[in-house]
C-alpha cells in the first residue's frame, strides 16, 4: 500500500512538473499570435493553431485566456524568435528554437550549456541544410474514406500521410503550413496539433550509455523557459 502510493505521488509529482515547464512556453506561443495578429482566434490562424496546441496538453481555459490578453496589456513583452544550432555528444546535433525578451540571457544559456554537455554552439546556418522543415498535423484517424481525404490533402500541399496507433500525421513542406491546416477546419476533421519541424534528413544511433549522455543536455535545454522546441538528429 505504502509503496503504491509513493509510486502514484511520484507520477502526479512528474506530470505536474511537466505542465509547469510546458505550460508558460504554449502561453508564450499564444501570446506571440495574439499580439502579432490580433486576439480573435477566428480571424487568426496562427493564434487558433497556438490554442489548439495548449489544449491539446490539457492546458487550463483561463491560462489560455490569460495569455491572450498578455498580447494588449500595457507590460506585453516583445518576445523574437531566435534559432541556435549545436553540436552534442556522440555526433548529436541539436536545432533550438527560442522565443525570447532578452537575446543576452538567452545566449548565454545555449552557449553554458552546449559547453558543459556538448561540443558547443555551432555558427548560424552551418547545420540548417542538415534538417528539413516540415509542417506537421497531428489527429485521430476520421471516420470517413482515407483515400477521399488524402487526394483532398494532397491538393493543398500533403506530401505524406502515416498512421500509429490510430493517430494520423500529415506532413507538407512548412510554406504549406497554413494552406494544409485550413483544409483541415474545411473538410471538419478536428486535429490534436499542428505545427512546423525539423525533421533530420539522416541520423545517428546511439547506444544506452551514451544516450544517457545525451539525456543531460537534452534536459537542461527542456527546463530553459526561452526554449520552444528542440529538434535532434537522434534515431
């Protein structure tokens, strides 16, 4: 019994530390929509898919409502977006995207940290070619003809269609980003998220050890609150 409930305090105590490190970086992409392009998510796209995306991860209703209206009060950060690229253990390349209202401290972080657990930061743009960008949907396999849906998928710009699970991801070079994601609200299949990747266009295989390694780099840059996403070249 004891042991029971130290397993299940200890999970609750994971989860909740996962949505305290995710939460602020999906109000932080809502903020950015709302005050790039307005607070009304039916004329907004950007800011739909961002809301989209939080509740997705079970993000509360009020903290999305609180993020949008960050965009016009009178202390709105102006965040930018920043790209670092750096090399880690083991042949590991890293692309970071940051959203970010001090380049100083955000800077600073990714070079201390590729430092200490890597091989460094490398120079802005020298390992780009090494990734493709991609725009990716993510949602339930739907109840209607796949193949219908993928030839009306495929005039809007789909280059790839999978399935896992019962879960369906759509694939499209980013610049398709939006086309590809409004003919999803056209034909009424609701998507769990939406988003634009780094896909690596060849990978390394780590073994347990050294995946380990890996793993402390990995986690120091998850826990930097400027930090969006972190794409890697790891099978």
């Amino acid at each position: 019994m004891g042991r029971a409930f130290e397993y299940r305090r200890a999970a609750k105590e994971k989860r909740w530390d996962k949505m305290s490190k995710i939460f602020p970086k999906l109000g932080k992409a809502i903020t950015v929509a709302a005050k790039s392009s307005g607070e009304d998510p039916d004329m907004n796209p950007a800011l739909r898919t961002a809301i989209q995306n939080a509740k997705a991860q079970n993000m509360p209703k009020a903290n999305i409502d609180a993020a949008i209206k960050r965009a016009s009060g009178k202390d709105a950060e102006n965040y930018t977006e920043e790209l670092y690229e750096g090399k880690g253990p083991h042949g590991t390349m890293f692309m970071v995207e940051c959203m970010t209202d001090n380049h100083t401290r955000t800077v600073a972080n990714m070079k201390w940290m590729f430092n200490k657990w890597g091989q460094g930061l490398a120079h802005s743009g020298s390992m780009e070619f090494m990734f493709s960008r991609k725009a990716v949907v993510e949602f339930p396999k739907p109840e209607m003809d796949i193949e219908e849906m993928e030839m009306e998928l495929i005039d809007s710009g789909l280059e790839e269609l999978t399935e896992n699970d019962g879960i369906m991801y759509a694939y499209t070079d980013f610049t398709n980003f939006g086309t590809l994601t409004s003919k999803f609200e056209e034909l009424g299949i609701k998507t769990t998220k939406a988003n634009l990747q780094r896909i690596p266009t060849s990978t390394v295989e780590l073994t347990e050890e050294q995946m380990e390694e890996v793993d402390k780099l990995l986690d120091k840059i998850d826990d930097d609150d400027d930090v969006q996403e972190v794409f890697t070249n790891i099978a």
